[in-house]
C-alpha cells in the first residue's frame, strides 16, 4: 500500500521494512535478553529465523506477542474475556476506551480482537514519552503502533493533531485497520475515566464535512476495561500523595517504566472488556448547528455514560465503596471472605508505598477511591440511560 510520507514520523514500519527492523532488534543486547527471557528454552538463532519468517505486522503478533499475552493471562489474572456482541466482527473501528495499564490495555485488545473473530488487530496510538529507548520504539512499531507527539510547542502541537488526525482517518478507510485510542492523555489515576473533548476535537481535525461527519467516519466503539485489581494501583496512590506534598513534582521516565513493570507483571485478578455499539447512530441524531464546545462535550459526556455503563464491577468495587462511606450499604454484593480478602489486599499494597512523610490515611483513601469510583460512575451512568430511554419513550406516538 502507497502510505503519504507526511505519515513517516508516527506510523508503524510496513512489512518491506521488517527485515531490517529485525536485524536491528536481534543485534540489541536488551532486546536479545528480553526475548530469549520471554522465550525460555528457545536459541536466539532459533527465534531469529521465526522472527524473519513473518512478512507483515500481524503475522509477527500472533507469532510472537499473542502467546506471550496468553503465558501472561495465565500467570497473572483468573482470565481475560471480551464481549463484542454489539460490534460487527467484519467491520473496523475506532475503540475508544478508559486507561488503566500503560502496556497491557492495547496489547491485550489486540489478542482479543483475534479471539472474537476479527481478521485484524489495531493500530495503537502511543505517547513518544514511553518511546525512549531505541528497541523499545522499533518493537512498538513492529506491533502497529503511531506515535502521539508530546511535549510540543502550540504551533508544532497543532500540526502534530492534525496529522495524527488524519492518519487515524487513513487508517480507517484506507488500510482497513482498527484503531485504539485512550479516551484521556495518560491513565485515569483515580478511576473516574472521563473523556477529554481535546481528543474529539483532535480527530475532527482530520477527513471531511461536518464535525458529526468526521467522528463517524472513525465509527468510535466506546470500550470498557475492567481489572479486578490494578497492579500499579499503589503506585497512582504514591504519585497523588507527591503531587500534593513535592512542589512541581513530575514523573520521570523512570517512573514509566516501573508502572510498565509492575502493570505486566502484577496480579490482576479478573479482567473484561466490553465494546458497547458504534456511536455513529446516536452521532446522527444530533443538531449539527449546536456551539461546538458543547456539542463536543456531549459527545464526550456520551461516550463516558456508555464506559461506564459496561463497567464489570466485582465485590472489591462494592467493598471499597463501604470502607470509604464507613457503612456496609453494599454487603449483599459481596460476602464476609471476600471483603477480608480485599482489606488484606489494600493493607498489602499500602505496605509496598515507601516515600518520606508517608501519609497512610490519605494513601489508603486514594487506593479506596480507584476502586470505589467504578461503583459511583455506573450508577450515574446507569441513571443517565434510564433517563435517556423514558425521554425516547414519551416522544413516541403510537397510532392506531
């Protein structure tokens, strides 16, 4: 396929280009660890010669990345499902989701996407802040990632949007590709997941016609996560506590990579992935000539209701939702066991924070509250759809 060099700086390699993106990797000696340590009992060589065997992207992720997500499902959660029974399986679409691992959120769409019939995976929009090391930003691109450019300045920014915009719109109709984009820049630390309109706003920079043209043309499924336990949760709770206490505290790249860690190796229990329908029916029934900030946050607002709505909530939600209130309103969602099980597992992850000054209540609040805010969302969500269908209800006209 003929892609626009414009294109060049944040699209994934193409298959001509692997052969020579794998002879990078298997000369790296970091990359050499990496894969021989996720490969166990597997030559280099040998890997080597699998490696050049896949022509495309997606021959590589169902080679190599699909079973290590599998090894991994195995090892560190009680299984992962997906329910896409609102989707058309021979369709693309633009998934728009909450964000809770920086890692695992895509990669794990991508193996799942295969699992419920999809002839393709995604291309995965990824911030340049993670892209530092050098085989890690070839492996990346190997798996279809695009590079979300950060860090820029205002006029350097808004050519940055708009070529993004218009590659996730190339990507869409041209290369016959999903697309996964997070619904925020950067994880939701406190699982409230709200959309920014700033990313709806970035993808009507590209394709034609009205701005309700534009979104559905991405034909935007807003997609649900939902881990069971959050393997970086404590490290969310520890960047809340410096925030507020270290004046112009920031992340460093080191920071990243240790959530990269955690979040593929820890525990994450149950984990499930809900595709709710593609907005472009709702999108069409709204007034073209709304202000555009508003019309922008409707749709965010929108999107919001329907994350949050698929939310699979389990006991620990319900728990932590009763330990904050300081009542057990929800113990018919969860039994004895199970509320000590995730009161052992709070107290274990407030043991692993280790900073000066170390605030134990207001720590164990933020944990409580990454937990709790699911319940909170759903039930707001879940009162708003209740609304939405009695208006549609009384606008009916029945005649006979």
């Amino acid at each position: 396929m003929n892609i626009p060099s414009e294109f060049d700086p944040i699209r994934p390699f193409n298959p001509e280009e692997l052969p020579a993106v794998y002879d990078r990797l298997l000369a790296d000696p970091q990359f050499q660890q990496v894969i021989t340590t996720l490969f166990p009992g597997v030559s280099l060589e040998d890997l080597g010669k699998k490696m050049k065997s896949c022509k495309t992207n997606l021959e590589f992720q169902k080679a190599f990345c699909y079973p290590v997500l599998q090894d991994l499902i195995h090892k560190a959660s009680f299984g992962c499902s997906m329910d896409a029974s609102s989707v058309n399986i021979n369709h693309r679409y633009t998934f728009v989701s909450n964000h809770r691992d920086i890692v695992l959120d895509s990669a794990l769409l991508d193996k799942l996407l295969l699992d419920v019939g999809f002839s393709t995976t995604c291309e995965i929009a990824i911030g340049d802040n993670l892209l530092t090391i050098p085989w890690v930003k070839d492996l990346v691109r190997i798996n279809k990632s695009f590079t979300v450019e950060r860090a820029l300045h205002a006029v350097e920014m808004y050519k940055a949007s708009k070529r993004m915009s218009e590659y996730m719109h190339f990507v869409i109709s041209e290369k016959n590709e999903n697309v996964w984009i997070a619904q925020r820049e950067g994880r939701s630390k406190d699982s409230t997941d709200n959309t920014q309109p700033a990313i709806l706003k970035m993808m009507v920079m590209g394709g034609e016609g009205s701005i309700i043209d534009r979104l559905a043309a991405l034909h935007i499924v807003p997609l649900t996560i939902s881990y069971e336990y959050d393997p970086c949760d404590y490290l969310k709770a520890r960047e809340f506590q410096l925030k507020r206490d270290v004046p112009f505290w920031k992340k460093t790249p080191g920071d990243d990579i240790e959530s990269m860690s955690v979040g593929i190796k820890g525990f994450k229990g149950h984990i499930q992935y809900h595709c709710a329908p593609c907005i472009n029916d709702w999108l069409r029934k709204l007034n073209a000539n709304t202000p555009k900030n508003q019309l922008f946050d409707s749709i965010a607002k929108y999107i919001d209701t329907q994350i949050h709505y698929n939310y699979r909530l389990y006991p620990g939600n319900y728990v932590a939702l009763d330990m904050l209130q300081g009542n057990k309103e929800h113990d018919d969602m969860y039994s004895p066991k199970q509320r000590s099980i995730f009161e052992q597992y709070i107290n274990g992850q407030l043991a692993k924070i280790d900073i000066e000054n170390k605030d134990e209540k207001f720590l164990r609040e933020c944990l409580l509250n990454q937990y709790a805010n699911p319940v909170k969302n759903y039930y707001n969500a879940r009162d708003a759809e209740s609304s939405r269908l009695k208006s549609l209800m009384s606008k009916l006209t029945f005649k006979f």
